[in-house]
C-alpha cells in the first residue's frame, strides 16, 4: 500500500506539472515610430498557442509547452520577428519586440500619403493590407474588395475589364481623393479616376486606407465622400521575391513575379515586379489583355538622408459594351433570340470577315513615376521636410461608331434579325465606298508633372506643425480620329468650321481636336495637439485652379487659345480624439471645402467661351464616432453629416431652331448615415467580422426661374422659366443600405476557408438633375440583393520557400441581379419608362498558387 500510494502521488505530481501553462507576456512596437501595433499575431511556434497585440501592442500568449520555445511575431508590412523563450509554468515578460519595415522608408511615405493612425486620428477609416487583398481580390476589379467596407458600394460598371466604379456615402469618383503613394491621381479636368488605368495596382499594394469623409489628408483634394489612399511596396528591405500564376473563369490567366535585393551594405535596395493577364471576359465579347510594371530603387545615404524612386504602369487593352444597353425586357428579348444568359448579353459583340469585331474598345497607359525625398533635419525636434516629385504621362483612346447616313436607302441594317450590330452587312455595303458608318477613335492623352513638399517640426513635446506646397500641372490632348473605315475608302466630314467639307481617311482628326490646360497651386497648415489621452488637429488648405483651353478644330490659327480662368478654393478642417480608457476611445471632426468647378461647367458649350457664372461648389461635414479596442474585439461607430451646397449644372434645350442654355446655381444635396463595424477574434484561428452602414442621401431643393439663353445672352423663355423638381428625391447610384458578414477559420495548420456575406438594398437608379423638368415623382427604386463570395487557401513550406494555394468563388449561388440603373423618361406616355441598366455578374472564381522565396 505504501509503495502504490508513493506511484499515486508521484503521477498525479507528473500531470500537475505537465498541465501547468505559461504565461508569455510582451509588447509589439513599429520599429521606426516607436508606436505599439495593434492586430499583430503572436504564436508559440508549431502550435497553435497565440493571441494579437492590443490597442497598445501589449500581448498575452497561454502555452501548454514546456521547456525551451519560440514565439514568432508577424503583422503584414514588417518583417517576421522570433523570440526565444523558456516555457516554466510562470510567467515569463519578453519585453518589448521592435519589428522592422518590410518597405524601406514606407513610415515616410505614409507620413507624406497621411496615413491615419487608430486612435489618434480622428476620421472614419478602413485599412486594407496585402494578404487581404491577396486572399480576396483574386479576378475581381480592384475596387471590389472594398465591397464590405462600410458607406462603400461598388460595381463592374458595364462589364468590362477596368470599368468597374466605386462610390463612398453616396459620391462618385468626381468627389473622392483617390491618392497614389500621397500623389493625387483624380482627372484634374473632370475629377474621375479611371480603374482601367490602374487594373494591375493590386499586385503591386502594400496597403490600402479608405478615409470616409474628409479625411486626413492635408491636401486641399475633393473629399467630399472620402479619400483613397493608395500605398505600393516599394523596395523590399529583405532579400527575396514571389511567383504567381494562376487562372479563372471564361479563359482568364494571370502570371507575376517579383523580385528584391533588400536593403544591401551600400545604401542601396532595388525591387522589380511584373504581372500579364488576360481572358474573354464574362460578357460576351469582352476580352482583354492587361500587363503591369513596377520598379522601385531606394538609396539611404545615412540615418538623415533616403532618396525614393517608384514607378509603376499597367498597360492594357479590352473590349467593352455599351454602358446602360437596355432595359431589363430588352436584355430578355435579346437573350431568348441569342440563346444566352442575359447577364453575358452584348449586342456589340459581332464578326468582320470571319474574325470578332468589337464595336467598342479601350486601350490605355498611364504610368506613374515618383521621385522622394525623405530630410531628417533635426531628430531632437522631429523637424523633417519630406519632398515627392512626379509625373504621369497618359497615352491611349476608347472607340465608337459615328453614323454618317440613317436613311433607309443605304441598303443594309445596321443589326441583324437578332439584334446584334452587323459589321458584316455594314463592310459588304459601304465597301470601296464613302462611309456611312465608321469607327472612330476618341484619344485622350495628357502629360501631368507635380510636386509636393511637407515640412513639420514640434514645437513643443505635445504640439507639432506641418506645411507645405501641392504644385501641378496638367495639358489633356483630346481629338477624335477616324479608326476603321469598315470597308470604306474614306468619309466625309462635316464637322470641323475652319476647313469646310472634307475628305477623311484613317487616322484624320475628325468632330474635335482641342487641350485643356489645368494650373492647380496648392499650399497647407496643419498643427497637431498630443498629449496623454488627447488628441487634436485642425488643417487650413488653399488652392488657385485655372483653366484654359485651345480649340485647334473650330477657331483659325492665332485664335484658338481661350482666356484663363481662375478658381480660389480650400478648405478649413478640424478634430479630436479622447481616449476615454485603455478600451473605449470617441473623436469628432467637421470641415467646410470649396472646390473649383471642373472644366466641363467653366467650358460648357464645347468651344472657348467661358461661363462667366460659374462658381466653386461648397461641402460641409460633420462627423462624431467611437471605437471600441481589446485583443479580442475590435468596433467602431460613426455617424455623418454631409451638406453639399451650390451644385452648378449647366441645361441645354431647343426653342425652334435655336439651341439654348442656362446655368442653374444653389442645387443642395445632403448625405447622412451611421456607419458599424467590428472585427472579433475569440481563438487564434478564427476571425469574424461585420459591418453595417444606413444612410440618406437626398436632394434638398427644388430649383425655380430657370432662363434659358441664346448665345447673344437673350432670353429665349421670359414668359415660361423652367423649374428643376428635385426636392426629396433620394440620390442614385449606390445602395444606401448594406449589411456584411464575415467569417475566416483556420481548420487545421495552413487550411484556411473563408466566407463572406454581402447585402445592397436602398438602391435607386441613377438621373440626370437636370432632366427633372417635370415632377416625375421619386426617383426610381432597384431591388434588394445580396451575395455570397467564398475562398480556400492552404500554405505549406517547402524548406525556404513559402507556398500558398488559393481559390475562391465569387456569387456563390449564382444570384441574378441589377447592380446599377439609370432613369429613362418615356417622351411617348410622358412620366419615367424602364430605367437601362446594368447586370451585376454570375457566378465567378479564379484559383492560384504564390510562391515566397
């Protein structure tokens, strides 16, 4: 008895022992800031023991494991970090792991870019960073894996590669600051961002920060809806590179690589990265071929002095439909006599002499070169002076047809029996003959140079200032040329004033030909309060835009060249964040913005006459938020105010034979909302996120005694002036309402399945302001829908070199849906008909293996 008592004992001491846990405690801090790192993940090596870092970067890690171990530190965007340690059954403090950028210099390029920082800055965001864009954007468009993001909806546009469209709290492109390594990149004629001259950023993103609102950026950039802010990886401070390759659905292949010398003993890190693809695309006729370059060279000189160099291009060509074809019974007719899925539907589609033909394409190029400089001039008082010089130089054109002859004599149809565009029967007709239907080329090439330059310093420990210049300079060269004659021998043109009729070949400049010249003189302030718990900004920016076009095509030489017309326009911003506990932090910002009108209403009857009324639109914000930190869960809460004043359009109608116009002043939007979301993680291997955002966007104001005039500035319409019915309408073109949920588990080391759920609902069609001549009631509602997108990856390692599989399914379960809409009126009935719209696609998926060596 006494010897089993002593075995008793001595087993149940061995079990004691060996569950006794550890208990590894630390801190995880950003290398060059100083600043703890919240999300990043720590795990006991070959277990699944783990945790992420805090708010602060605090971290605390329970381990069954005995004797000595590692912990192995990751956050994307910073070199992997081990630390031994010995497993004892207490608590061991491995105090605090610094880890180190793996971009050189990207903590200056943030600073230059206005990278918000949780907790401190006070703006709504959302931060995207390359694994998540990696594992969820594979075919989709760049834009698209923002879809969850709250206030953010997206769509593919009309379906072809790079069309795709993005809106934030219910504004377009026009009204958000889409910023490039912190180098504007919106049009500066008419402020779109064009995402085919930019298919192939992903491969090249480190990471991605939607600001809703306005934002942080110091940048006097029309944020109205919010910023984009664009950073690429630049060059790697490790040695190494990656190999992609991959494929999808209708034919599409990708490949990629990259490779980097890291930061080497001389100062010197070079990085080179390049990707091709192409497919048919899922509507019908839409293929496409795309490529992307990057190069970055980055030179540290000493710990004071670090020369940048970026550049980066993605050249492309595809094929694409007519934007809003038809409405949703004509896409069925079209269909059923086609005998294809409605969704795919492309009546430009078609064949010339045996090969396709598309009525429509779009070839592009638009690289962006950026030169920096980072000064460190006193590190006792953080006094630096950041520098970015760049260029842009864009080169490229869309198609279309021009109909030269409508007549029933000419012979042939212009679409066949099913009703798709007959190229065939057009060539056979017109053959060695003048034209009566051609393809023309609308070219739009620019050259576009910039400067920016930010100084800052502290003033006192808690108290920091910034300014600096926004210099640019833009000329857009636009004309329109004849493309492919379709058999013709040549056209007739009868649009250009100076020369007459005319005989056109391939190649002449036809209907337009004309630049627009954009000065854009930026300067900024901005003075920081920091301390303790307290966190405050408040920004003045100011801006001088001026326009001036020159008109090759209507006016003789010597008076092509217009006026110049100047715009003053800034704004003036504030906001504060208090961190309430080491859990619960609220911040507040408000702002006013005047922008300059674009070129398009100070230019607006397409000659060099310029409209002397128009004037700077006006925006107000306002915005209040919390957020909620632990090393679990993760929320935050917002909500928004947007008044968006002095909207200027421009009307045009006929009385009898004379075409008038007139400018419409003080249109009033306002865009409200609450936005939620979170992200909770309550096992190392699981993550939930969610999100929800329900806004109302409205137009305020009806518009009366609209005057139309003639170019003489006589009233065409004193005894009956026009009203525009806008009042309460609900704003277009976004979903109002969306939902999202999503969840990522890890089901055993490496195998990692994800799901997401998405829902759109408050979606109205699109409309012309200004074809509200009547009071056609509200403005047309689009269904509800939502989606499910699913994915798989699994990563292995095969001794250095670290491989990853991945897949994913796009519209799971293959939801036929209306993404998009525009209002049509019905001139026969009177009152709106169908609103032309666009189909979102059906089910999709791209599969692919990444290698990192």
């Amino acid at each position: 008895m006494k010897t089993l008592t002593l075995n008793f004992i001595a087993l149940l001491m061995m079990c004691v022992t060996a569950s006794a846990q550890t208990v590894i405690k630390g801190k995880v801090v950003d290398g060059d800031s100083g600043e703890g790192i919240i999300g990043a993940n720590v795990v006991v090596k070959g277990t699944t023991d783990g945790n992420i870092t805090d708010f602060d970067g605090n971290f605390e890690v329970v381990t069954n494991e005995t004797g000595n171990q590692e912990l192995e530190v990751s956050f994307i965007g910073f070199e992997p970090y081990t630390i031994p340690f010995n497993a004892n059954g207490g608590t061991v403090n491995l105090g605090t792991a610094n880890l180190a950028s793996s971009t050189v210099s990207l903590a200056a390029v943030e600073v230059i870019a206005d990278i918000a920082i949780d907790r401190k800055t006070p703006v709504a965001v959302s931060t995207l960073k390359a694994d998540f864009i990696e594992a969820k954007l594979g075919n989709q468009e760049f834009p698209e894996v923002l879809k969850s993001t709250p206030g953010v909806y997206t769509t593919k546009g009309s379906g072809g590669y790079g069309d795709s469209r993005i809106n934030v709290r219910g504004f377009s492109t026009e009204n958000l600051g889409v910023l490039v390594n912190g180098a504007p990149v919106n049009d500066m004629e008419n402020g779109r961002v064009y995402w085919s001259n930019w298919a192939g950023l992903s491969d090249v993103t480190q990471t991605m920060q939607v600001q809703r609102g306005l934002g942080a950026s110091k940048l006097a950039i029309p944020s109205v809806g919010g910023t984009i802010n664009i950073l690429t990886k630049g060059a790697e401070s490790k040695k190494g590179g990656t190999a992609y390759i991959g494929g999808g659905n209708d034919g599409m292949i990708k490949g990629a690589m990259s490779l980097s010398t890291g930061l080497m003993d001389n100062g010197w890190a070079f990085t080179v990265a390049g990707s091709a693809t192409r497919g048919n695309g899922y509507v019908e006729g839409l293929d496409f071929s795309s490529y992307t370059w990057f190069a970055s060279a980055t030179k540290v000189f000493n710990e004071n002095h670090t020369l940048a160099f970026t550049a980066t291009g993605a050249p492309q060509t595809h094929n694409q439909r007519a934007n809003y074809q038809w409405t949703e019974k004509q896409y069925e007719e079209y269909a059923e006599k086609n005998g294809i899925d409605k969704r795919r539907a492309n009546y430009g589609h078609t064949t010339l002499n045996g090969e396709d033909f598309a009525q429509r394409y779009n070839k592009y190029h638009k690289p962006q070169i950026n030169l920096n400089h980072y000064w460190t001039i006193n590190r006792e008082k953080n006094m630096e002076l950041n520098t970015t010089v760049y260029t842009s130089i864009g080169r490229g054109n869309g198609t279309g047809i021009t109909t030269l002859d409508w007549s029933n004599g000419s012979g042939y149809n212009i679409v066949d029996e099913n009703g798709r565009w007959d190229a065939q029967s057009i060539y056979d007709n017109q053959k060695g003959e003048a034209a009566k239907h051609y393809q023309y080329n609308s070219v739009n090439n620019h050259i576009w140079v910039g400067g920016l330059s930010q100084f800052s310093m502290d003033l006192t420990s808690d108290l920091k200032l910034s300014t600096g210049l926004d210099l640019r300079y833009y000329k857009g060269q636009h004309y329109q040329e004849v493309g492919d004659l379709i058999g013709a021998s040549h056209a007739v043109d009868r649009g250009m004033e100076s020369a007459g009729e005319r005989i056109v070949k391939e190649g002449d400049k036809v209907n337009y030909n004309n630049d627009g010249i954009v000065n854009w003189q930026g300067a900024f302030a901005q003075l920081e309060y920091s301390k303790d718990k307290l966190s405050t900004f408040i920004n003045v920016a100011g801006s001088n835009t001026s326009y001036k076009r020159i008109d090759y095509f209507t006016y003789a030489s010597g008076t092509e060249t217009s006026d110049n017309a100047s715009y003053l326009g800034g704004s003036v911003k504030g906001g504060a964040n208090y961190n309430l506990t080491d859990h619960h932090n609220i911040f507040a910002n408000a702002g006013y913005f005047s922008r300059a009108p674009f070129m398009n209403s100070v230019f607006p009857t397409y000659d060099n006459n310029i409209n002397e009324e128009a004037a700077n639109e006006k925006v107000s914000s306002f915005e209040l938020g919390y957020g909620y930190r632990s090393s679990k869960f993760n929320a935050n809460v917002n909500v928004y105010y947007t008044n968006w004043l002095d909207k200027s359009m421009r009307l045009t109608a006929n009385f009898g034979e004379v075409r008038g116009a007139a400018n419409v002043m003080g249109v009033d939007a306002l865009h409200k909302g609450i936005e939620i979301d979170f992200h909770y993680k309550p096992i190392q291997t699981l993550t939930i996120t969610g999100m929800a955002s329900i806004g109302d966007w409205r137009w305020k104001n009806n518009v009366d005694n609209v005057y139309f005039m003639d170019e003489q500035q006589n009233i065409l319409n004193p005894d009956d002036p026009a009203t525009l019915y806008l009042e309460d309408l609900k704003v277009g073109d976004a979903a109002q309402t969306t939902f999202a949920l999503g969840v990522d588990y890890e089901v055993v080391k490496g195998l990692k399945f994800g799901a997401d759920y998405n829902f759109f609902g408050n979606l109205y069609a699109d409309f012309n302001p200004e074809s509200r001549v009547d009071d056609y009631g509200q403005t047309t509602k689009l269904k509800n829908y939502s989606l499910i997108d699913a994915r798989v990856s699994y990563t292995m390692f095969l001794k250095a070199t670290k491989l990853t599989l991945f897949g994913n399914v796009y519209n799971l379960l293959d939801t036929e849906y209306i993404a998009e809409g525009i209002e049509m009126l019905d001139y026969n009935n009177g009152g709106l008909g169908a609103p032309a719209i666009n189909y979102g696609f059906g089910r999709t998926f791209s599969v692919g293996v990444r290698a990192n060596f």
